[in-house]
C-alpha cells in the first residue's frame, strides 16, 4: 500500500489530474474491464474522494450499479459525506506499512468540525498511531464508515492510535452529536 502512488499521474502533476476508480470503458463486459476487485473499492474511492490531489470522479456504475449488478451506494455514501463535510486542510500520509497506510486531512477553521484520520489496510487489521494536535485534546472520534464501532478520545496531545479493520478503511471524524 505504501507505494500507491509511485509512478503515477495524481504524484507527478497533482494539480491537473482526474482521478477515478472506474468507468464505462471498465465495466464488466467492456474491452477494457476493471480489474479493481469489488473489496477494493471503497479503499480505493477514499484514496481519490479524501485525499487533496487530483480531482475525482465517482463512476455512476459504482454508486447506482449497471443492469443486474449492485452499486456501493453504502459503502461510498459516508465517503461522500467526508469529502463534502470533513476533507480540509493540510495533508499528511502515514505510509507505514506494506499493507497498511494513512494520511490525515487536518481540517480548516473555515469549516466547522473539518478534519479525518483516514486508515487503510489491503492485509490485515492495523493500527497506527496518529497525533493532531493539542487543541483536539480531549475530542471523541468515530469512524463515518461504520466499519468499526468503538469511540477514540483524544489524549491530551491530541493523539489516539487509530485502528482498521482487514482489507477495509476507516475514515475517523470528530464525533459532533
């Protein structure tokens, strides 16, 4: 995971690049299928949706789904919500493992409760230990995805060891009901 982005556009020339995971050429049945197994999606839709280079591109195919075949309208909809509510400011990547990466968006004061912790794993469940900083002391934070179900607070640097779950992501907010 950590070399995801080695020798590719989004890299080289952030700023004029669309990114996407899929699209018409890739469908099933096309010339050009996909190749990005269904597993693999919604890891790979954080990495374009919540990161700040490139501009996205959500395939309707991977939202609505085509003919017979289910969309992640599920899996792609908090994702979504991050990208509009929560994906602000400075960038930082946590490419720690093989198998695992992270990087942080560390929010905005233009946009209140901005800010993720965005981990994922193509291996097995991981953690990694994140600091963001000592203003966040104290803060409760959860994962949008649903994918794990316990509440993170903050200590009083700001830090918290974020944990994902196998072949999956979690995308940490600060909790705000």
């Amino acid at each position: 995971m950590r070399t995801v982005f080695d020798n590719t556009l989004v890299k080289a020339n952030p700023l004029n690049v669309v990114t996407f995971v899929d699209n018409h050429d890739s469908q099933p049945g096309q010339a050009l299928e996909s190749f990005v197994e269904d597993w693999f999606k919604p890891l790979a839709y954080a990495l374009i949706l919540l990161r700040h280079d490139g501009y996205p591109c959500l395939f309707y195919g991977d939202y609505y789904g085509i003919d017979c075949e289910e969309g992640f309208n599920e899996e792609l909809k908090p994702l979504l919500h991050a990208r509009k509510d929560r994906a602000y400011g400075p960038q930082e990547d946590y490419f720690f493992d093989k198998n695992a990466i992270a990087f942080v968006r560390k929010g905005d004061m233009k946009f209140p409760h901005s800010g993720l912790v965005c981990i994922l794993s193509n291996g097995e469940e991981s953690t990694c230990h994140i600091q963001l900083s000592e203003d966040r002391a104290g803060q409760v934070w959860i994962d949008l995805t649903g994918n794990r179900r316990e509440e993170l607070t903050l200590d009083d640097e700001g830090a918290a060891d974020f944990p994902v779950n196998d072949r999956s992501v979690s995308v940490w907010v600060e909790k705000t009901e």
